[in-house]
C-alpha cells in the first residue's frame, strides 16, 4: 500500500526593498518557512536583495503565483497595493506586515513578525474579499483606458483648477471647479478620500464614496451611494485636462470632454486575516483606535447586572 505524499505549500514573500528593515523582515520570514518544510517563492527582481537558498526564483508576474498559498508583503500600504496588481488576477490572498507609518491594509505589525509567520505554518488565517472599483476613461464613444483600483480612483487637476460634472446612475449630480474627485471603496475609506473629509466606512459595508476635493460650490459634500450604482465625471470641453490616479499608482491622462467610470469590481482583492494573535485578527474599530491614536481613556464598557 502506498501513500500519497501530501503537496508541498508554497508562500511568496514580496518586501519594499528599498528598505533594510523590510528585507531583513523578508529573509526572516523566508528562513521561518523553509525550516518549517513549505516552498518560498521570490520575484526575480527582488532576488538579489532578499533571496536565500532554498527559495524559487520567478517572474514578476502574476503567472508567476500559480499554486501559491499564500502572498506575504512586507512594507507599507504602497508595497501591499503594488503587490495587489500582482495578487488580484490571480486570486492569491495578500498578508500584508506593516514596516509604514499608518499600514491600514496590513495584518501584523513588525514586531507580531514571529507570531504572524507561525500562524502562516500553522494554518491559522481566514480569508475575506475585499470590494474593488473598475475604471473607464472614455471620450467620443471611444475608449481610452482600461484599469481598476482597490482603495480609489482619483480624478485630479493638472495645473488649473478643473471643471467637471459629476454623475450618478446616468443622472448630473452637480458641476464643481474643483482640484478633483475621489471615487473610494470601503477599503479606501480610510487613506485619501479620509484626508479628503470622506467618511471612514467599515469594511464590511458595500458601498462606493463620491468625495469632491475643494470645490467651489454651494453642495460638495462626501456622499456613500449604492455599491450598484455608477459615478461618472465629465470634464467640460474647452477647459483644462485632468489626469486620473488609481490607488496613487497608476496615471493617465484625462482630456477635456472625456468622461471617467467608476463601478463595482468583478474581481476582488483577498486579504489574509490571521487567527489568535491578539495584536492581529481585530476588529476594524480596534484597528481605527490603534492606527489612528485615537483616546479611549474613561472607557468602562457596558455595565452588567450583577
């Protein structure tokens, strides 16, 4: 009788490795792993700052996640979000240690390093779906791009104030001069359409966010709409070009009389979420409180009946 041995995990480390503490960070976790028996896997652009021996060396491309488990991502916000483009269509769960300032999207701080690779080897995470938008840039039926975003897609003046209608559903919302508009997930919620005066969205809760940015105009209010609904912005003909951002990373140029589209996702970005680590796994209020500093002193809870 022969037993089938069982397949061997395969996790792929990814760090800002612009930074030595991130790519001290990745050969740790990378040394954790292979002594724990799973397959670590590298991009080859990052090889020759983070890869041991031991580990497989690949493309950076998304191909190149192909029976991974498991992506770790160590930096900050703007690392976990490069790796994202990478994670996305692949369907590969990022698990993101934070080494940035504020780290929304990460699951571990540096220091919960050892614990957070031990419940990797463990098994011990769950996984959720976090909403995405899809972005069109289209102008005179003709469309000029094609891309997406996790946290938002930014329509922002270049030099001159813009001038643009915005649009719900198919129906004008309101023409703003403005320095631009924020089109958010809930995940977004809490990076620039935050510092923008959006509200902070849970992110359990499907919706889109519609922030202007400083318009001059009587209604510019942060506005949370259906997670079905569509945003549009129309840039009015014969005035200044606009340039669109997506998750502050990818750029392209918005003419005058262009229109952008902004919808629910079809493909989600997945998160790990690690199980038993009480400085990780905790609810999204708690992670408000720590990220932001925010003073709970005086707190007693709610009161029980002896």
């Amino acid at each position: 009788m022969t037993t089938e041995k069982a397949p061997t995990r395969t996790v792929m480390v990814t760090a800002h490795t612009g930074r030595e503490q991130a790519v001290d960070s990745a050969r740790l976790v990378i040394h954790r792993l292979l002594g724990a028996g799973l397959r670590v896997r590298v991009f080859d652009v990052e090889a020759e700052e983070i890869a041991c021996p031991g580990v497989d060396v690949v493309s950076a491309t998304p191909s190149s996640l192909h029976e991974c488990e498991l992506m770790m991502v160590l930096g900050g916000d703007g690392t976990l979000l490069r790796a994202a483009e990478m994670a996305r269509p692949a369907a590969v769960p990022l698990l993101g240690v934070n080494l940035g300032h504020v780290g929304f999207l990460a699951e571990a701080e540096v220091a919960d390093l050892g614990a957070a690779v031990d419940r990797v080897v463990d098994g011990r995470y769950e996984v959720e779906e976090r909403m995405t938008v899809e972005v069109a840039i289209r102008l005179n039926g003709s469309t000029l791009a094609d891309t997406w975003a996790l946290n938002e897609a930014t329509v922002e003046k270049v030099d001159r104030m813009l001038e643009l209608v915005a649009e719900i559903d198919g129906r004008p919302l309101s023409r703003w001069g403005c320095d631009g508009v924020i089109c958010a997930t809930p995940t977004g919620s809490t990076a620039y359409a935050f510092s923008a005066g959006g509200p902070v969205v849970w992110p359990e809760v499907e919706a889109l966010l519609m922030v202007p940015i400083s318009a001059h105009a009587l209604f510019a209010r942060p506005m949370v709409v259906s997670p079905r609904s569509t945003l549009a912005m129309e840039i009015v003909p014969e005035t200044s070009a606009g340039v669109l951002w997506c998750d502050g990373r990818r750029r392209f140029d918005v003419p005058p009389g262009a229109r952008v589209e902004v919808r629910r996702g079809t493909v989600p970005v997945r998160l790990a979420r690690l199980l038993g680590v009480e400085t990780t796994g905790a609810p999204f209020t708690d992670r408000l409180v720590a990220k932001f500093g925010l003073p709970v002193e005086g707190w007693r809870g709610r009161v029980r009946s002896p």
